[in-house]
C-alpha cells in the first residue's frame, strides 16, 4: 500500500538500517508484516524491498567534512584596527569602518603598515569588525545614573517642544548638565554643560562648580562664544538650572528659540542624552569633582583636545528616517560623517571658519590627541575624593605599540582605567557581625527584582581589580554601550 508521501533518498537509508536487525531476526509472519511497511513507507517494488533486506547492509557514507574557512584578516591587520579602535575611543563598527579612509595618512605615518595591510583595512566590513572585535567588547562595562530636579518657574513661558527635529541649519541645539557627585549629593559639586547641535553633531562641554542659575548662564555664554556657527536656539529638560528667569531673560535678549522637553519623557532629549554618555560619563565616570582645581583642569580638558577630537575625527550616525514594515519599525541611517563635514556641507556656515578648522584638522594628529586626553583625564581623576579603581593598567606606550604593530604581532591591551564607585558594606552585615559579604540584588529577564544574593568581599575586589571577570557577582555584564 502506497501511502503517498515521498521519502528522500537520505530517509530511505536510514530507514532501512533501522529494520534491518529487526527484520533478520524476525519470523516469517513478522517479516511479512515489515516488509509490508517497508514497501508502503518508502513505494519501493516487493522484489526490491526483498533484495534489500537479503543482501548485506550497505556501510553508511561517511558525512563530508567541511574545510575550515581559512582568516582573511591576519594579525598584522588586526594588530593596526585595534590600536585605532582604541585610539579612537571604541567607536561602533560602522563609525569605526567610516573612520579608517579618513585617518589612514596617520595610519600610514604612524604604523607604516603594507600594501596588504592596508587593502584589507580598507576592505574589512563592519560586521567582521565586530566578529573580531567580539572578545575585546566583553571586557567592557559601564554604567549610567544622574541627578537633576525638576523645576517650575516660568513653565507657561517656555513651550513644549513634542515634534521631532527637521532642521536643515546648524544653530538649534539641546542642552542638558551631567552631575559629578560622586556616591553623595550633598554640597557643591562640578556640573557638565553639555551643548549638540541637532543637524551637524557639534558638541561642546564645559563645567561649573555647582548648578547656580546665573554659573549655568554664564556657561552657556561661554559656549555660544566658540561655535563655529550662530546659536538659534536651544532646548532643555525641565530642571531648575534651565527653567529660570537668569536664562529666559538671556535668551530673549540673544533671540533664541528657547524650548523644553515633557516632563519625565528622556525621549524628547535623546540626541543629548547620547552626548552626556559619549562625551562625558566614559570620560569622567562617577566619581566625585568638587574642587576648583578640578573644575579648571576639565575645563582645560574639554577647551582643547576634546572637542577637537570628538568634532573633527570622530564620524557618528544620524537617523535618516523610519519606516514600519508590518509590527516593526525599521531605521535607517545616513552615512558616518564627522561633525565638521556635516557643518561644511551645511552651506550655513562661515567659510572663512571652515577652512580654519580643515587647516587645523591637517595639522593635528588624531593618536597624539587621544594620548593627550588620556593623560588629562589620568590628571583630572587624581582631583577626585573618590580614587580610580586601581585595578586597570596605563595604556601602553605609543613607541612600543608603533613597534609591536611593525613586528606584525597582534596587540592586545587591558581597558583603560575608569573610575569606579565604591560599594558601601551592608548595614545589616555589620550589625550581624558578618563582615565577610555585601548584599546584592539583581533583575531578572523581565526586570523583576530578584532575591538578594551575598558576595564576598575578597570577590568584590578581584572583580575591580580585573583579576576576575565576574568574579562571585550575581549578575552580568555587557559591553552594549559602545558605539
């Protein structure tokens, strides 16, 4: 009995070497009975089952080994696109894939790397960027927090700005202040005034000692000084250092455009909120700043090297529109360009000012400005009350990697120090006299708090040593804020 359903060739083998023990051992009747299954599950013919189960088993085909996909990048290629990703500050593969064309005269002078290596650099996709960037990334971390206060005054004065930006022109601007307080906000403390640009990136930081209304104005005034482009307008969340009559009063007497953010509603800020993660908290941490000292010594960080690192070599994404297929919503976003290309191919911008900053561009070099902020920052974070984690090496020196990428060896080197908070002991562990652990508690998949877990706290110094990469801790850690 033919059932109609036709077994492939691989099916039919298998199948028989699976009656065929059965069927040698079986009696006449019970052969009768599988040879009737046999021709009725595979269609073959009666005298054709018959043969087959006679005869001696076929040996199985062995199953073809695939060949191992030889790499096509090498380490001297690796060696070269890890010491730029971390020049660079650990750029998104397709920031970091944008970047490499326009870095690649440094490149050359710096690591004279050949022909090969230079074509594969070139040629090397943002997807295979992170494939083999993959195990670097895990080594990673970070995490965010702030402190800002809502404020009322002048609410009714300044519109709610709900619409999505649509600007052509640079000059209209989000603003926002990052605290440094540390693991206490008590007492005065450094702020960073934190400025984009909405249509070219532009941004531009500078730090006050405490959030006082008229510190803040006068900040943001400072900032309007060296743009490289007229200010227009700006809009800000709803916290008490913005909505104030000092700056309401400063904006109408510069003719900005002056607008808020819905309360509680970050999403109205998005394009600084990024800012504050790229340009100051993975610069500064969480630890604490509340000296003049301090404050100058950002500034100095943040006049300088900073913005002409962040604006004139480092390329970023902006979302060109979105569309819904079906329940998704699909993004899709323009090329990487730098700050500074998008403001020249603005038209709005001083020509006489761009060309100055090509003219600087040309006479800067991009791995001499990150070693440069990486010793201020190593400056700035000895003004902290809180300490660093002593835990993360120095980078290596530039002549001993220039050599050991010259040498064709693959580099590999530890994250750069970040400061880290202290984690208080547990209250209820000294009062039990357990001075052996701390307390943590972690979410779950649906960010549901779970039951809180002990961790000793000889793990919790391995772990900030880097001894351990999750050393005794309950919960893990990704490496997603890169890019």
């Amino acid at each position: 009995m033919d059932t109609g359903n036709r077994m492939s060739r691989t099916s039919r083998r298998d199948y028989l070497q699976r009656i065929y023990p059965r069927y040698q051992k079986a009696s006449r009747p019970e052969r009768q009975r599988i040879l009737d299954e046999f021709c009725a599950n595979c269609s073959y013919h009666r005298k054709h089952a018959i043969r087959l189960l006679n005869r001696p088993l076929p040996a199985a085909q062995p199953v073809p080994r695939r060949r191992p996909r030889s790499r096509t990048y090498g380490p001297p290629m690796m060696a070269v696109l890890k010491a730029v990703w971390e020049a660079a500050d650990y750029p998104w593969s397709v920031r970091l894939k944008a970047l490499l064309p326009e870095w690649m005269p440094w490149i050359r002078r710096r690591f004279r790397p050949t022909a090969e290596t230079e074509r594969q650099l070139l040629r090397i996709s943002p997807r295979s960027i992170d494939y083999r960037l993959r195990g670097e990334k895990r080594k990673r971390q970070r995490r965010l927090y702030g402190r800002t206060k809502p404020g009322s005054l002048l609410k009714h004065h300044i519109p709610l700005k709900t619409d999505h930006w649509d600007v052509q022109v640079p000059g209209f601007t989000e603003i926002d202040l990052v605290s440094h307080s540390g693991n206490s906000a008590s007492g005065d403390f450094c702020y960073s005034l934190n400025l984009t640009d909405i249509h070219t990136g532009w941004t531009e930081s500078q730090a006050v000692l405490g959030k006082s209304q008229e510190a803040v104005r006068a900040a943001l005034e400072t900032i309007r000084q060296v743009l490289p482009f007229g200010l227009r307008g700006i809009d800000s969340d709803n916290g008490s250092e913005f909505i104030n009559d000092h700056l309401y009063r400063y904006c109408q007497a510069q003719a900005l455009q002056f607008t808020r953010g819905r309360p509680y509603k970050k999403d109205d800020n998005a394009h600084i909120e990024q800012k504050n993660w790229t340009h100051v908290r993975r610069l500064l941490g969480y630890v604490r700043y509340d000296t003049a000292e301090a404050r100058e010594a950002i500034n100095d960080l943040y006049r300088n090297e900073l913005r002409r690192f962040q604006n004139l070599f480092l390329p970023s994404v902006k979302l060109a529109k979105k569309e819904r297929v079906g329940s998704r919503l699909r993004r899709r976003y323009e090329a990487p360009q730098t700050p500074l290309q998008r403001l020249a191919a603005s038209g709005a911008a001083d020509p006489v000012q761009v060309a100055e900053l090509r003219r600087l561009r040309q006479s800067l070099d991009p791995f001499q400005l990150s070693a440069a902020v990486e010793a201020k920052r190593t400056g700035i974070f000895a003004l902290s009350r809180e300490a660093p984690a002593p835990c993360m090496a120095q980078r290596p020196p530039e002549s001993a990697l220039a050599s050991t990428v010259a040498e064709m060896q693959a580099v590999t080197r530890p994250a750069p120090g970040r400061p880290q908070d202290r984690a208080p002991s547990s209250l209820a562990s000294r009062k039990n006299g357990r001075r052996g652990a701390v307390e943590m508690t972690r979410r779950g998949k649906r960010g549901k708090l779970q039951k809180p877990e002990r961790v000793s706290h000889a793990s919790l110094r391995a772990w900030k040593s880097g001894q351990k990469q999750n050393a005794g801790f309950p919960h893990s850690h990704s490496a997603d804020g890169y890019g």
